[in-house]
C-alpha cells in the first residue's frame, strides 16, 4: 500500500495530487487530501484523519508519500520509514514560505527522506522503490538531532526501534 499525506495545512496541494492522480499504481493507494480538490480517482481519499489512524497508515504503507512538514516526516521516521517528501512551495501557494523545501534538503542530505522537488517524477521514483528502507541516515548532527527529539517523545516501546 502506498500512503500519500499532504498535511494540515490550510492551502491546497493540488500539483501532489494531480501528478498522484497520473499515476497507473497497481497497488493500494490511500490518499489524504486535506482542502485539496483535486482527489485521485485510483485512491481511497479523506479529508483528514485523526493522529493514530494517520500512524497506523503509515505504519501499514510500503512507501509513505509526504509534503514535508516537520510532524509528518518525525512521524514517518519514527516508524522505521524514509518519506518520499515533496515539498510544499511558496510559489504555487501551497505555504507562506519555502520552510518545507530547506527542511527536505537538509534531511535528505542526512539521508533520512527521498526528497522530489518535481512531482512529475513521482511515477518512476515509485516505480524503483521496491520498499521503503528503514531511515538509518548518515549519523550527522541534524540526524542525531531528530533521533533524540524522538526518543524523547515515543513511549518506550518506539524509542527502543530507533
């Protein structure tokens, strides 16, 4: 199953939903759209879902498809996934800034996300993955910096897989 989440976010993330939308997917696609309209026509679609029904998905999902706001790739992570992240931009007025495009970047040079920067990929990134890889990353301060927030915040049992 594939799990694409664009968020909270107030504004709509129409260009991650139209290059999920051209996808031909012979798999499961769960879709979470939030104020989007664009809603993929293969994909079982909701509006929102409540924190653990999103953990769960992503639990479930081989490949977990994301804007890249902080919480949601934490959450990815801490499920022993690595995102493929597209970030949300400024430009297209899917955020107020460009905060999600310097995030990516840094946690994929950290090695802890796939990051797109051209939705249009989408299809042949997904294609190639055959499962998303556990996030081990490069040990770099910003990855040493996430682990410890996580292990900080996980019950236990979740801190112990990281």
């Amino acid at each position: 199953m594939i799990f694409v989440t664009v968020g909270t976010h107030d504004a709509p993330f129409d260009r991650l939903l139209q290059a999920i939308d051209s996808l031909e997917l012979d798999e499961e696609l769960i879709v979470q759209h939030g104020p989007s309209s664009i809603l993929p026509s293969r994909a079982h679609c909701v509006d929102y879902l409540a924190f653990d029904d999103l953990v769960d998905h992503v639990r479930r999902a081989r490949i977990v498809v994301a804007h890249a706001g902080v919480g949601t790739v934490l959450v990815v992570l801490a499920s022993q996934k690595r995102p493929v992240v597209v970030p949300r931009l400024r430009s297209f007025r899917e955020h107020v800034d460009d905060h999600q495009l310097d995030f990516a970047r840094r946690v994929r040079d950290a090695g802890l996300v796939q990051l797109v920067e051209d939705p249009t990929r989408l299809g042949e990134i997904l294609r190639s993955s055959v499962d998303a890889p556990p996030a081990t990353g490069q040990q770099t301060g910003l990855a040493d910096d996430l682990r410890a927030y996580l292990v900080s915040q996980l019950a236990p049992e979740g801190a112990a897989a990281l």
